[in-house]
C-alpha cells in the first residue's frame, strides 16, 4: 500500500470515505506505524478481539495485548511477529495465529500483514487484516441441530456426552473400513474445584464456557469435540498419527494455559491436563475412552497442564 508524503498515516485514519469501507468489511483491520503503534482499528477487529476502537488505538502492539499465538504455543511477539517482520523487509506475510479475546478464550484468525509506503519509498507502518479461521455459520447452524436433537450441553454449546458416544461410534465404525485412524483425547481443567471455591460457580462456569469456545476454536471442522461431564471434555480427531495426535493435543494444552477470565481487576487463569490414544481395531468406543482417561490421571499425578500419550 502506499500513500503519498507527510500526510501519510494521518490520512489513512482521518478519511471518512475509507474508514466506512474499511469498517464495513467483516474482517478485522488495523493501522500500525513505524513504532507499531496502533493508528486504526476498524469494527471487524472490535468484533473479532472484543477490544473497542477507543481500547486499542493509541496503542502499541509490542504491548502484546492480543498475545498473538502459533499453534505451537509460541508467542510471536518473542519469537517472530509478523508485523514486525514487514515492517523491516517490507515483504507481505500471510500466517494462521491464534488471538486473545477480550472475555479471555483464543480465536483462530488468518493473518495477512502488508508494509505501507510513502511516495519516497520509505516504510511508514503496516496494515494487518485478520479473518476469522473458526467456521462460526457452521457451528451456529450445527448448535441449532443439537438442540433439536438433545445433544446440546446448554452452559458451553458444545456437543454433550451422548453426542460424542454416537459420534465416536460412528468414527470407529468408519475407522474399520476405510483402515485410518481415530485418536481420542480425554481433557480435565486441573484445579477446578478450587477455582470454585474461591471465586464462585458463575466463575467456574465463565472457565468451562472460555475452555469450551478456546477448544473449540482448535479442533479441526471434522473431528468431534464434547463437554464429557463437569470439568471433562473430549475430542475425537481422525486420520492422524501418533506424531499428529501429539502435536493436537500439545496445541489445546497450551492454547487452554493462555486462555483465562477477569474477575473484576484480576485475570483467573486455569490449566488443563490431557490423555490421548489412538483406537486398535475391532475395541469398543468404551475402551478407547476408559484409556484416554487412564492417561489423563497419568497426566494429573505428574504435575498437571500436561499430556500424556499411550
């Protein structure tokens, strides 16, 4: 993008005719300058993040309030922002990250940064545009068909248990005849009672509801993902490997331990700890959950905000 001499950023945040367009547009927008202070923010990004325009310009991004992640866990604004990057070598960049929430969960978003530049040629600032990453038309059309069909768990608007019974039912099935595999990951929020305890259960249920919408903003649109019970949820993911299910699960431990809820001027933060296996032929989706949870509990005895394989 360039615009011309010292009107430069200026001009890109004080046009009217451009910042309808840009607040028109559902995908999220924001201005940086050379200092990556944040000089925009269109509506689309106060969607997206949950951050007003008044909360995030004047801003700077090094401020890492958005806590950009990669699906490793890694923070990029330590390990290689993008942003950044562009800003140096005046490249475009294109990344999948994982974004902080204002009301605490992480959002998958597809980022595109591009260097902005003066009629000298000069880098004056970037512009990031963000997408959405997480199908939210499919899960609000597939809300609506648990409802109607009773396998809605009410508080997380996840599938419940006997969703996930039928589901992975069905996958064990599939796995037989077509020879690929099904991993189940059985995931319990350590400390939970405690968080209760000490805060209240609208609190407790705040950290189901972020556990709930973070997770569900990971899992790939055609595995299964359920509140189990209580503080327990599962996931069944398919066509992977040992190596694949690892890398799943290491994401959602992760992205769950930089997830978390304000309680007035406090920010509650929680961990989960996580057991996954892969099915063997002709077992029972009983056993292959009864294992998934065995490993869970190894997970717990060992410190907890960890996974164990088996």
């Amino acid at each position: 993008m360039r615009v011309t001499g010292r009107e430069s950023m200026k001009s890109l945040r004080g046009d009217r005719f451009y910042r309808e367009l840009l607040d028109n547009l559902y995908d999220g927008v924001y201005f940086v300058d050379r200092d990556r202070k944040i000089v925009y923010w269109n509506r689309g990004a106060e969607r997206l993040t949950g951050y007003a325009a008044d909360e995030a310009v004047g801003r700077s991004c090094w401020d890492n309030f958005l806590a950009h992640m990669d699906d490793r866990g890694e923070k990029l604004c330590q390990t290689g922002c993008p942003l950044t990057d562009t800003l140096e070598d005046g490249k475009t960049r294109e990344t999948d990250v994982y974004l902080y929430h204002k009301q605490g969960h992480r959002v998958p978003v597809l980022v595109r940064v591009s260097p902005i530049w003066n009629k000298k040629g000069d880098i004056i600032g970037a512009v990031e545009v963000f997408s959405d990453n997480s199908a939210k038309i499919q899960s609000a059309t597939k809300i609506e068909e648990l409802q109607e069909l009773a396998l809605l768990d009410e508080l997380t608007k996840l599938g419940n248990r006997r969703y996930m019974e039928m589901g992975l039912k069905t996958k064990l099935e599939e796995m037989e005849r077509y020879r690929s595999h099904v991993g189940v990951l059985f995931m319990d929020l350590d400390h939970f009672k405690d968080i209760n305890d000490k805060y209240g259960h609208d609190v407790g249920d705040r950290v189901l509801q972020t556990t709930a919408a973070t997770l569900k903003g990971a899992v790939r649109p055609h595995d299964l993902l359920c509140r189990w019970g209580g503080e327990e949820f599962v996931a069944a993911v398919t066509t992977v490997d040992r190596r694949i299910l690892t890398v799943i699960a290491q994401r959602f431990r992760s992205l769950i331990e930089q997830s978390s809820v304000m309680v007035a001027d406090k920010t509650v933060r929680f961990t989960i700890s996580i057991g996954a296996t892969l099915a063997h032929s002709d077992e029972s989706m009983a056993d292959v959950v009864r294992r998934s949870d065995e490993l869970m509990y190894q997970s717990k005895e060992a410190g907890r905000n960890r996974v164990t394989i088996g």
